[in-house]
C-alpha cells in the first residue's frame, strides 16, 4: 500500500494540475468524503466547491465547478468544468 495519493485535476479549457497528496476531501453530490492512500476504489459526482488536500503539514484547495472524481490505485482523477487554485 502507497502512503501517498496522486491528485490530478483536468478541465475541459486547458487546466491541468497534478500533485503528491497525504490525503484530500471533496464535496460529493451525497455529502462530503475523504480519501486517504489505500482507499477503495469507487467514482462520484461532485457539487461545485472546494477540494481540500494535505502535503505534509500543508492544506490547500481549488475551487471546482461540477465534476466527476474516479478513485482508483490511491490515484484521484477529477474531471471538472472548470478549477482554480486557491491561495
């Protein structure tokens, strides 16, 4: 089992972000989850909001506007309409 996920964020305009993370949360269209490495695999809608990652001791966000997130093989790939990197 990895003791890192691998977050990848792509839009439909160009945006492309990819980062090591310790763990992230998501605000799914049934209430809000958490991921952390080792996780079972699964695929959700997700409402527009703010995904929250952690590196280290670190936490950072971006704003997403609906998306779809696919699980799988402690790699999270969210498929958004739109994303942007908060400060």
């Amino acid at each position: 089992m990895a003791d890192k996920l691998t977050l990848e964020i792509i839009t439909p305009d160009g945006f492309s972000f990819t980062e090591t993370v310790d763990e992230l949360t998501a605000p799914g269209t049934l209430g809000e989850f958490g991921v952390l490495p080792g996780h079972t695999g699964f695929m959700s809608t997700l409402d527009s909001g703010l995904i929250k990652y952690k590196t280290g001791s670190a936490t950072k966000a971006i704003s997403i506007k609906s998306a779809y997130a696919q699980v799988a093989n402690d790699h999270i790939l969210i498929l958004a309409d739109s994303a942007e990197l908060q400060q």
